[in-house]
C-alpha cells in the first residue's frame, strides 16, 4: 500500500499494534464484566455495544482487553467489523485485541482498519470455506500509510468525531422511530372506532421521554461542527447542509 501523500510514512500493522491474546474463562469472571461479540459490532462504522456476562451465556474462553484496545473482527473480514474498545471487558475470539504501540492511535488506525481500501489487501489473503477469517500473522504484514507526528493528533480526533457523530445520529434516528410509533397510533385512527388502549393519554408518557431535539442533541451537533473547525481550518463547512469538505488526502471510510 501507497502512501497518502509524500508526507505519510507506510508502516507494517506489525510495527503499530501488539496482539492481546490473554485468555480468561467466563466463569471465573464477576457477572458485571463487560463482553463484546462479533455481533455486537456493526459493520463499517466502528459503533459497537456491551452487555454483562450475566446477560450471555458463555461456556469457552474469551479474549481480555482494555479501554483503548481496538477490536479487530478476524471472522469474515470482509464485513469490516473494527472497533475501539471503551471499557475493560472480554471479547469473542472472532474478534483479535490490537493494542497500539503509541498513545493517540486507536481511532485512526481503527478507521483505517475497517477502511474498504485495507479490508481489499486483507480478503485476499483469507482462508476457510465455510469459516472465512483471517490469520494474525498476515493481517500484521499488512501495511498502512501513517501521516507524521505534526498531523497524528488532530487526524486521530477527527476520526474520533466521526465515531462520536455516527453513535448521535444512530441514538437520535433511534428516537425518531420510537416517535413515529407512538403518533402513528394517534395520526391514523383504526377502522372501526376507537381503541381505548390508543388514547392520548396512554401516548403522552413514551412521547415525553423521548427527548427528540433536546438541546443536548443541538450541543452535539455544535460541538462536532465547531471541533472540526478548530482542527481543520481548511475544511468547507455549510450553514444550509451538513457537507463537509475533504482535507487534502486524508484517508476516507466510504460507506
């Protein structure tokens, strides 16, 4: 793989993240501990969830990792299933624990990671016909394009918004739904009178709880907007529309 630009370096996953393969029985584990498995995270967004290992239940042993780690889904690659851990916990061993060499890295190589450019390097190289994954020794040979000291920070932060922005939005339309449901039920009146069950009253609460628009979403929209700002002077922002310009040649996740 390429360089971005003549300022990038290209380095060997090798040379930017350790693999954490400790091992830990569930059983031995308290009931609290936060697991991931490999369908607990979404494909190509890096947005992912936990869930108690009393919520589970779970025979063989797991990989530990910790806040920061990033989570690598080696089981069908192909589905770019990459993400930064944000708590201490036990994960599927689909999914292989990366632990970046230096501070500041987790996001943008997470991003870069599940990015379709690397994911193509990566697919040739997996085995297993009915099990398709790939082996730790190859993903590590893989190379990716490393931007200079000067740019590492701010990049990582970008990528860090993008995730932050993504889990808003998903939050946010998950709300709207909710809302739909409930107004539906009181937009489109059934055939054959009223439902007693379906009254306003009945509604009032889910729609209460909602919070749709709340002034935090506002503020996290700001926030994002004004960050990137801050980081990237260059970029295009528009009042009217949520497109935003790309900044030289930095590497992109399309969707």
């Amino acid at each position: 793989m390429r360089a971005a630009n003549q300022h990038w370096s290209v380095q060997r996953l090798s040379e930017l993240v350790r693999p954490v393969r400790q091992t830990a029985q569930p059983a031995d584990l308290p009931p609290e501990t936060r697991y991931v498995g490999l369908k607990h995270v979404e494909s190509k967004t890096g947005l992912h969830e936990t869930v108690p290992l009393s919520d589970v239940d779970l025979r063989s042993g797991k990989f530990r990792f910790r806040d920061g780690d990033i989570l690598f889904g080696k089981l069908r690659p192909n589905l770019r299933k990459v993400a930064v851990a944000q708590c201490t916990g036990v994960c599927s061993m689909d999914l292989l624990p990366l632990r970046p060499l230096h501070a500041g890295m987790s996001h943008l190589l997470a991003y870069q990671l599940r990015s379709r450019e690397f994911m193509a390097d990566v697919v040739r190289l997996v085995g297993g016909q009915n099990l398709p994954r790939v082996g730790l020794k190859d993903l590590l040979s893989r190379s990716i394009p490393v931007p200079p000291p000067a740019e590492l920070v701010a990049l990582n932060d970008l990528a860090t918004l993008l995730t932050e922005a993504q889990r808003t939005a998903r939050e946010l339309n998950d709300r709207i739904g909710q809302l739909q449901d409930a107004a539906t039920a009181m937009l489109v009146p059934r055939i054959g009178g009223d439902d007693p069950n379906l009254s306003n009253s009945a509604l009032e609460g889910p729609i209460d709880e909602l919070n749709v628009g709340t002034p935090d979403t506002v503020i996290s929209s700001l926030h994002f907007e004004n960050r990137t700002r801050s980081l990237f002077p260059g970029l295009q922002h528009s009042d009217q529309s949520a497109e935003v310009g790309r900044m030289g040649d930095t590497p992109r996740d399309p969707p």
